[in-house]
C-alpha cells in the first residue's frame, strides 16, 4: 500500500462493513514505556468523554522513567472503560487489546476477554523482541491464542512508515507516530470522532509542523486501514450515557485535589501554601498547583519531606491555608511535624496519595495500606480527622469539607487518595463556583495596649464550643504568644508538664477530634436497611464495590453497602447501622486495616477481602466474595 | 499622616516566662542584647516572630514577648521558610544551636541558606550537646571527652562559617556572648540584611563545656586569639604587640607589625567581596594557629527567595487577572450532557 492510499480521503472498503452497538467496551493499549500509550489511552477517554459515554480509566506504567526497551519490565498500559450507562470502575475484563510488542502482549493478554479483540503490531515480533518478552516460538503462530481470540495481525510500523513517509523525517521519528497509527485504527473500530485529536495535534505541536503533519497522517492512516482492511468486517458503536444534565470535563484525581485545594483557599479568602516534595503518584498536585499562582497560590518545593511538612506548619501559624501531599515512604518522614501540628493545633492539610508499600514499594501501583499509618504514625496520642476520597471527581468536593474541617477545628487533617485516584478519570460535573459553601475563618481581634501600655492577657489555649483554639497570627497586636511542640498548659498555653494537664490536654484534643462526628454527614447504604450481608469500602475501591454490590441486588441477594468517606471519626450512625446486618464484609487494598478498626471498635466479626498486587479490585472478585459469604 | 510607632523598649519584649537556663549560662547575654536591638529596629512588635528547633538556646522564643514557634529538632528554617514565604511582612528570627542546626537540621540550613530566604539566623555555637546533658556536638573539636565520647571524639569538627559561606550565605558574621558591644553591633547589622542573615555566637555552657571559649574570652590572652574585623580595614590584631594578617601568594600568615612591615602590606577586609574567596578563608582561621575574626564576613546584595516567589505571584496576577475559577474550570476539553 503506498502513502497516496492510506491519505486517500474516501478509500474503498475491500469488503461491505457491518456496524453494531454495544452497550459498553474496556479497551487497553499496550506496548514499551516509550511507545506513547499514555497518550493514545488518554486521546481515546477524552474524544469518548466529549462524545458523552461515561468513562474510567486505569493507567498502569512502570516505576523506570525508560526500562531497557522490549523488556516485560518496560510495559506501560493505559485501560479505559466507555459506556453507554454509569459506569464506576474500569471494567474486569479488557474486550479490545492493542499490543505493540511482544512483552506487551505477554504481560497482558492474560486479561483479554475470550473471544475478545486482539490488535498486534507484527513488525516488532522479531526474534530479538520474542526473546526479550520470554517467547521461544512467536505466539501469533500459537494455534491456541489463534483461536481464543480475534486476532488481527498489523505491520503496523511498515504501515505507519508509509503513512508518513515524504516528509523527511528519519526512521526514529517516523516510528514515533505508530502510536496514533494505532489510535487511528481503535477509532475506525469504535466509531470514534477523530477531530478532536486533530486538534490537539494541531496545537500541541505547532511549533513543528512536519511532526503535525506526520501525526495526523499517521491518524488517518490507521483509521483508513481499518476502514478498508478486509480484515475487518465490523466497527462498534457505544451510545451516549444518559448521565445528569449540565456541562462536563474529564478529571484526575490529582488535579481534582489541586483545584479543590485551590478552590478552598478562596472560599476562606485565604491564600494557599503548598509545600511539598517531588514523589510518584503525588507530584502532580505539586506540579497543578504550581501553574495557579495567579490564584495567589505559593508552592514551595522543599528540600525533604520533613521540610515540606515544617513549612506548612510555618505557613499554617502564619495564617495560611497550608498543605502538604505525599505518598508513603514521605508521609513517614513527616510524622514528626505532623505531630506537631497535632500538639500546636493548627489547622493544615496532609494528602496521602497511597501506593503499594512498605518502603519503596511499589511507587506507581496502587495500595489502600496506609489507613493505620494515617491513625497511627506518630508518637503519643496523637488524633487527627482523616477523609478519604471515592473518586477522581470526589477529590474536588471531599477537598473543601477538609479544608472547613481544619480550620473550624484547628487541626491537620489527612486526607487519602490512591494512585488510582489520583492518575485515573472520570467525567466530572463542572460546579458553578458562586455555588460552592464559603469557609468561614475567624481570626481573633487585636488588642491595642491600654493606658498602661499592656493588652489583656491572649489566651490561645481556651477552647470555643467544638473544642478549637483561637487562630491568632502574627502581626495581630496584643496577641503575642509562643506555641511549639512542648505540652501546654490548658487555657493559656504556657509550657506545662504537670501530671494532670498532660492528662487534661490529651483528652482535649481527642475529644476535639471524636466530636467531629456530630458536624459530618450521616452514613447512607445503599441497599436494604437491614439483611443478611452489610459491604463496608473505603477510598478507591468505590466503584468496585458499588458495582459489584448493584450486580448482587439486581440477582435478588440480601446484600447492602456503606461506603466510607470519613474515617475518622466515623459518622456517628455506623456503629447502630454494622448491628442491623448478620455479616459485615470488608474488601481492603490490605491486609486487613479498616477490619481490624471496625472490629475493634464495633465488636463485630468483619471479614476481609484483601487484595495486595497493586491493581484495584475487579468486580467478580467481590461478587464472587459476597456469594461465598452469603452461602456459608 | 505617617503612623508614629509607639517607642518600645527592652522591658516590651520580656516576657512573663520564667527563664529556666542555667545560672550564667551565656544564652542570657544574647537574650540581653536581642531586647535591647528589637526595639530600635522601626517594627512593630506584632511584626516579630521568633522560631526555635530543639535543645537549650531554643528555648529563646519563650523568653521573647513576641510571636513564637518552638519547633522540633532542626527544622526551625524550614518552618521560617514557611512563615516568611507566605508572610513577608514579618521579620522572622530563627534561633538554633549547634547541635540542631549543624547535626540533625544540616540539610534545612543549608537549603535556607542557598535560597537567600529573608530570616535573621543566630546560632548559639557552645561546642556540646547541653539539653541532654553533655555529649559532643558537630562542633566539638577533635578528642574531647564528654559522656558519649568518654575515649575522646574522633569526629572532625564541622565549622558553621565554612558551612554558611559553602551554602552561598549572603550575611555570615561571628559574634561572642561576653562582648556586649560587638554582639548588639552584629544583631543589628543581622537585622538590617536583606535575605538571610546568619550569625554564629561563641556561647558559654557553662556547666558542660566552660573551657571551649577560655581562649577567646580570657581578658589576659583574648587579644592575641581573635581578630575584629572590619570593613575596608587591614586584619590587625594583638594583645600585646600588634600583629597582622598577610597573605604570601594563596596562604595567610602571621607577621609582627613594624620593622618594616606596616599595614599597608597586610590583608585587608572587604565584607561586600562578590567572590566568597576572602570570606572563606577568614572562616578557615582557628585557634591555635590563627586568631579567630569576630565581625562580619560576607554582607552582599543577592535576590531574596520569598521577594522572588511573591514577585512571581505579582507577575502572574497582572499577566493573567486574579484567577478566575469558572474559566480554570471551564479550560480545555468540555461537553454538554442535555
């Protein structure tokens, strides 16, 4: 095929192509951690989002930046589920999968559906790459795969090549466009709009405009091969999802906390201070917010950690709306000033975007095993409110309400995210920022000194009704006082380590944090009121969990969910709302932190379902875990 | 009309706390000389905020009646960081010792001083862990016996100027406890620097390490072991006879003023030097070899972090308009669900 073929604008079909709907589809691209399918999957969720399918997406890339190339190590995969209804989750089973080398095609096909789609680039299954990803014989030959799936063979870097051959790139930079050959062809296949990708070609490069050039041809290359390939005779359409009426955007769970941070500052006519330290999954909330300084946002790339926690005490005593994000191996190493915060009772905020751990880890997996850290990782009694976000767009709201939740109770406050969360999507509803509930801060007066030229003792340690400290600020006259990590003495704040004040000042401020309960929202389920099984999630593994207990309830099973928004404290029904049901399950991205919670605190034998392979939850394997627990 | 600032004097910025330091301890005469150059700075009081790490000296902020951060070990620069970054209109003191700010809080001091954060910096230098009862600090010298070196140290000695001018401090001076008029004159020079000021003060522990500064301190030696520095001014110094500093070619020696060597031939100060070079070769003087310069050695002008960062802010606001929500929100890819 010569590249006047592939540009033609109207090519013929080799064959008549039949069209279908299908109610939803789970695609994945694959390939080397250098072969753009990041890109690809993100192009494909946002021309589907804009389309008006409902979406959710599942980045999966390697912790190396470029592991040697070919290598199974070296597989990045982007997963996304479009659909025609609501959808929460990414779906179990992939029922198209592009594999542009043999490692990716080792290391994913295990979760291709049978009698599923399978697009292979054949010009990388050369023996140098078979070997690489561990194959002796090519398995395109396997008679076993061959009839498994529907496999559709693609030179699809030859293809490419001559697609965009004329332009006077090199080889290199010629092969560098085969992902969006391959995008071309997944668009052909799912009936998708390409000129949204058009555009964003357009613009993304036009500063170069021979790799604009390539990059579209390479686009319509590959939709055009589809379109007249005899090899394939069917395209699929996926209708719009009837979701709620009003104006959308696609969001990650990252951004949705920057701009909920940033969103929440304004709402308290505050500035934001942001001080953090680079670390996957959790730089880019660093890297939103650096781009907003026009919102009168300061970030502060500290030198550590334990630098980045230390400035936003700084920041928070000063008077700002001070925030920190992190993952696991840097919330460790900022347990000691988030300690302090504790001890200083100032309000800031500490977002823990979760990966697999202990130690290093696994730093772009997922992981929902930082809950006890969160409780528990600092010496003494040490309580803080802890939040949890459900979802990319949840981020946004849940970010606000704990925002209010520090500064109305003078306290850090963790918030929880997961590298799910955070680098997955979702289409999110734009709110009307007029319609956003302000947070009202209140900064004690100044007192001028009197004749005698002094103010009125300041008492920054008398509590109002929910148990908060006054935030007085420096430059404030007449409020001059000193805080700092030693014991204080109730009331006025002066060091003090006597017997009964420690005791005093301990139980103040878990009593401050338990009374939270009676200012958040009452736990729903979802389900019936009372039966035989009660689902209790939190965090990530919303989507899993609702769809997999809609799926029990729709088959006629006395199943119900709560699911978790604010750990600690926990709304103050739940405990009445575990004693309705005759079992509790809970399903944890742990090994069993939230059961050992819910049981020490509510006596009740809550079982686990934990998984610990850094993916989220598929939904059969929760049904699958509420039918045995249903039938024993 | 200018707002005439009401006069404040040392007994404003005393607090109601009982200092518990011990009896003679030096830290009392750099809290005696702070009082005295707090109120002829022109800030209003409420304007001051003092920040503190862990051990004896940062316990300071508490005898100081303005606002006050007693921290935790080390990290009082990256706490000051925090408050000035966000708050540029408070003058923002951090007060740590040799042990916080050299041994565990190395890294923070070190990045507050390259970035040129506008924090005024007193490092009480006493050569010893004293809030934990004597054990040797990063500044001990080689050999000294304390409760966890009871074989004597092996560690070197780590000097805080050195450090200071290798971090590209903008403001490094040496101050000691005992002379009044020297440590007033430095907190006020300190004071006035735009970006951080850092000051190293020979403090006496009295209780734990008493001989360090002997040499330093002693009326019947002191002249002959430390050297005044003074800008413009050629490196003098002598109890008795009067002594110079000369360089012969890149090193530093000691020669005895008169028979034929005048002060022409010395080396002389330049405190405003661009180059670190002098700076840090002063820094480099110890007893017994050399006297050891008290002064300023290194005052240059450089861009200050937290100006940046606002400047940046300013910038920002006046190229896009404060930021508008709806239209962050509105950005990029957006579609109609009817």
């Amino acid at each position: 095929m010569s590249s006047t073929d592939v540009l033609s604008p109207e090519p013929t079909p080799a064959a008549p192509k039949r069209r279908e709907e299908r109610d939803s589809v789970v695609i994945r691209f694959c390939g080397d951690s250098g072969d753009g399918m990041q890109l690809v999957g993100t192009q494909f969720t946002n021309v589907s989002a804009s389309f008006g399918n409902d979406v959710s997406t599942l980045p999966d890339f390697p912790a190396e930046i470029r592991a040697p190339q070919g290598t199974l190590a070296g597989v990045s995969g982007f997963q996304l589920n479009f659909s025609s209804h609501d959808i929460f989750t990414p779906g179990d089973e992939v029922d198209t999968l592009v594999a542009m080398n043999p490692a990716a095609l080792k290391t994913n096909l295990p979760d291709l559906k049978r009698g599923g789609t399978l697009i292979v680039n054949t010009d990388e299954f050369d023996k140098g790459n078979l070997q690489k990803a561990g194959y002796a014989t090519s398995p395109l030959e396997d008679g076993d795969i061959l009839s498994k799936y529907q496999i559709h063979k693609v030179a699809m870097t030859r293809l490419n090549r001559d697609a965009v051959s004329g332009l006077g790139l090199s080889m290199k930079d010629q092969d560098r466009s085969r992902n969006l050959f391959a995008l071309g062809l997944v668009y052909w296949l799912y009936d998708r709009d390409r000129t949204p990708t058009e555009e964003w070609i357009q613009d993304k490069f036009k500063k170069k405009p021979d790799v604009v050039e390539a990059n579209l041809r390479a686009l319509r290359g590959g939709f055009n091969y589809g379109f007249s390939t005899e090899s394939f005779t069917t395209h699929y359409a996926v209708p719009k999802a009837k979701l709620a009426p009003g104006k959308y955007r696609k969001i990650t769970g990252n951004e949705a906390v920057a701009w909920g941070l940033a969103a929440a500052a304004r709402l308290a006519g505050k500035s934001l201070f942001f001080g953090g330290y680079p670390i996957t999954p959790a730089s880019d909330i660093l890297h939103t917010l650096s781009e907003l300084k026009h919102f009168g946002i300061r970030t502060f790339q500290a030198e550590d950690e334990i630098a980045a926690m230390a400035s936003v005490c700084g920041a928070a005593f000063a008077g700002e709306i001070a925030v920190t994000a992190s993952s696991g191996p840097g919330i460790c190493l900022k347990g000691e000033a988030m300690g302090l915060g504790v001890m200083t009772e100032l309000p800031m905020i500490i977002v823990n975007v979760q990966r697999g751990g202990p130690s290093t880890g696994l730093p772009t997996k997922t992981e929902q095993s930082d809950l006890l850290l969160s409780f528990y990782g600092r010496n003494g009694d040490s309580p803080v409110p802890i939040v949890a976000a459900s979802s990319p767009g949840d981020c946004f709201h849940l970010m606000i309400e704990a925002v209010r939740m520090a500064v109305d109770f003078m306290t850090p406050v963790v918030f929880l995210s997961d590298g799910y969360i955070a680098n997955g999507s979702e289409p999110w509803s734009i709110p009307n920022f007029a319609d956003l509930k302000p947070i009202e801060v209140k900064h004690p007066a100044g007192r001028p000194a009197d004749a005698e030229g002094t103010a009125d003792d300041f008492l920054p340690y008398l509590r109002n009704e929910k148990g908060a400290r006054p935030w007085a600020i420096p430059g404030t006259p007449g409020l001059e006082h000193r805080i700092g990590g030693l014991e204080k003495a109730d009331i006025t704040g002066n060091v003090d380590y006597s017997a009964n004040n420690h005791h005093k000042m301990v139980m103040n401020r878990i009593n401050k944090v338990a009374g939270i309960a009676n200012y958040i929202p009452l736990q729903t389920v979802e389900g019936p009121e009372s039966g035989k099984l009660l689902v209790i999630s939190w965090g990530g593994t919303f989507g899993a969990v609702r769809t997999a207990v809609q799926q029990s309830l729709k088959n006629g099973k006395s199943v119900a969910h709560a699911h978790l928004r604010y750990m600690n404290p926990f709304p103050k029904n739940l405990g009445e709302i575990v004693k309705r049901y005759e079992k509790v399950l809970i399903p944890e991205l742990n090994a069993g932190q939230l059961s050992l919670l819910i049981r020490g605190k509510f006596l009740v034998d809550a079982q686990g379902l934990n998984k610990l392979q850094g993916k989220p939850f598929l939904v059969s394997e929760v049904v699958r875990k509420i039918d045995e627990m249903l039938e024993s | 009309m200018t707002a005439t600032l009401p006069v404040l004097t040392p007994k404003d910025f005393a607090s109601d706390q009982e200092i518990r330091w011990c009896p003679r301890c030096g830290d009392y005469s750099i809290l005696a000389q702070m009082k005295k150059v707090l109120p002829t700075l022109g800030i209003p009081k409420e304007n001051f905020v003092f920040v503190s790490g862990i051990g004896c000296s940062s316990r300071f902020p508490y005898y100081v009646d303005t606002y006050g951060f007693h921290s935790i070990h080390g990290r009082a620069p990256a706490i000051a960081t925090g408050i000035k970054t966000s708050r540029p209109d408070l003058q923002v003191w951090v007060i740590t010792g040799d042990g916080d700010a050299l041994s565990i809080g190395g890294n923070h001091l070190m990045h507050m001083l390259r970035r040129n954060v506008n924090l005024k910096v007193i490092l009480f230098n006493n050569q010893i862990y004293g809030l934990t009862k004597g054990q040797y600090s990063p500044t001990s010298p080689v050999g000294v016996k304390t409760k966890s070196s009871p074989y004597g140290s092996v560690d070197n000695a780590l000097s805080p100027l050195c450090y200071a001018i290798g971090s590209e401090a903008t403001f490094v001076a040496r101050s000691i406890d005992v002379d009044i008029k020297h440590l007033t004159m430095v907190l006020e020079r300190a004071a006035q620097h735009q970006g951080t000021a850092f000051v190293e003060v020979y403090q006496d522990c009295n209780v734990f390490n008493h001989d360090a500064f002997l040499y330093a301190t002693d009326k019947n030696v002191k002249g002959d072991h430390i050297l005044y520095l003074e800008h413009g001014k050629p490196l003098t110094f002598g109890q008795t006879v009067k002594k110079g500093i000369r360089l012969n070619g890149a090193t530093p020696e000691v020669v005895d003023l008169g028979k034929g060597m005048s002060e022409d031939d010395l080396l002389f100060h330049d405190e405003k030097s661009a180059d670190p070079s002098l700076a840090f070769l002063l820094s480099r003087f110890k007893h017994p070899v050399f006297p050891e310069p008290l002064g300023i050695f290194r005052n240059v002008v450089a861009p200050v972090y937290d100006d940046q960062v606002n400047k940046q802010l300013e910038a920002e606001v006046a190229k896009k308009g404060t930021g508008d929500f709806d239209k962050l929100f509105h950005s990029g890819d957006t579609w109609v669900v009817e």
